[in-house]
C-alpha cells in the first residue's frame, strides 16, 4: 500500500516510519510512505504558507495555493483511485471499521493541517473525506496521519508477526480487548486467572469473550448497544455482571 502525506514537517513523518511495526512494514515492502512539503510549492523569498484569516481572529490559516500544488504533485505519485483525506477536528471519527474500509483503497493521501486551520476551497477542491481521531484539538494533523497510518499497516498481511492479532484486539469484533496476563502466575498477590493455565482451550476462549463483552459493557457501553448480541453472548454478559456484583464490597 502506498501513503502520501502532504505536511510542513515532512521530518516528522519520517522520524515515526523508523519503529516498530511502521518499520517492519516498510523493510518488508508492503507499505511505501511519501511525503510533500507545501513549502516546496511557494514562490516567495520566505516559503509563506499560510495567512491571516479574513474576518479576523487569532491564529493563521494554510494558503490554498502551496496546499493544493502539493496535493497536486502528491497525487501524481499514487495510483488512480487514491483517497485524499484531510485529518481534522472537524472530520467524521476515524473507526476500527473505518480503517478496514481504508485499507482496501489502491492509496491515500493524507494532508495534515497546521495553525489554525485550511482555507475552506482546499477542502473543497482537493479533498475527499475529512477525518478525526477524537473530540479534542491537537497541534496538527501530522499524529493524526501516523495514527491511521499505524491502524493500516498492521492490517497488512505480514506485517505482525502472528496475524491473529490484528483479528484479536480491541475493536475487531466491535468489542474491547479481554484482559491479558504473562509471568509470572502471582505478582503483589494478584494471581493469573486458573482458567488461563487450565489448557481448555474452550473454556479459555469462553472466559476470554465474556471478559470482553464485560469491559466492554463498563467502559464503551455504546459498543454494546452498536454491536447487537445473541443469546449466547447475551448470557456471557449477564454472567459477567453477576460475577461482578459478587465480588463488590457489602
């Protein structure tokens, strides 16, 4: 898969590919990531990119012209089809379910926004869909773009080093993750889970779905009520909540 990021501080960007599964993806050829500076698009001695916002206010506004020639040259190095998304506070929640959607686009191209916004024409000229990682305001759009940079690559086949784990985590299944444990078995008197050591792997599977659906109901209710359950998991979940409230303190 290949990304394009048009951002004023492509180091940035480039700094994050070298880590983790970003890397290991990238080593391994199965994503390719770009990036296109607006400054490189200007034609004045001081690169300006951006300007005062007319009908006053604080802050400074990204020029359209820099922004849109970058997105320009940007798209060139993707195929045709390619998403153009610009991450913003303003944008639609960028979703487990949104990612796998992504991830099936022939390229994207990401424009991370910078000060106090961009001039509304560049969204409406050069941009397909606006994004947002969550109901708060950040600095800019260049760790929003890592994030959904970061989701895709590990729906890649072959970039985790066991697939099962991008089917496994937190939001795959509409649910959160079920608790996780390693050695050893006893730390500060806290004790693993026997079902967890017990080599039924059934009843392993089981404990692990209720926890799930359990943290799931206590901490993103409205998953649940997004996630329509059957009568078994239904069960699971009335299980949980019973354990629950007999351990609670009389």
């Amino acid at each position: 898969m290949r990304v394009e990021v048009v951002t004023l501080f492509p180091a940035m960007i480039a700094d994050a590919l070298r880590h983790g599964v970003l890397g290991r993806a990238i080593e391994r050829g199965l994503l390719q990531v770009g990036t296109e500076d607006p400054r490189a698009h200007t034609t004045d001695a001081h690169h300006t990119v951006d300007d005062r916002p007319y009908g006053g206010g604080p802050g400074m506004v990204l020029k359209p012209e820099p922004l849109c020639a970058a997105i320009a040259a940007a798209q060139q190095r993707l195929p045709a089809g390619a998403l153009r998304i610009a991450l913003s506070a303003q944008g639609q929640p960028l979703t487990q379910a949104r990612v796998v959607e992504l991830a099936r686009a022939p390229g994207l191209l990401l424009v991370a926004g910078r000060y106090e916004g961009i001039d509304e024409r560049v969204l409406q000229l050069a941009i397909d869909l606006e994004l947002s990682i969550g109901d708060y305001v950040l600095s800019g759009g260049e760790l929003p773009a890592l994030a959904l940079i970061d989701a895709l690559a590990r729906l890649l086949p072959g970039a985790l080093g066991d697939a099962r784990s991008a089917a496994e985590e937190s939001f795959a299944q509409g649910l959160l993750d079920w608790p996780h444990y390693t050695r050893p078995e006893v730390y500060a008197d806290l004790e693993v889970p026997a079902v967890l050591s017990s080599g039924d792997h059934a009843a392993i599977a089981r404990w692990r779905l209720k926890q799930s659906l359990g943290r799931t109901w206590l901490r993103r209710p409205e998953l649940i009520d997004r996630t329509p359950l059957d009568s078994a998991r239904r069960a699971l979940l009335e299980e949980f909540l019973t354990e629950r409230a007999l351990r609670a303190p009389r």
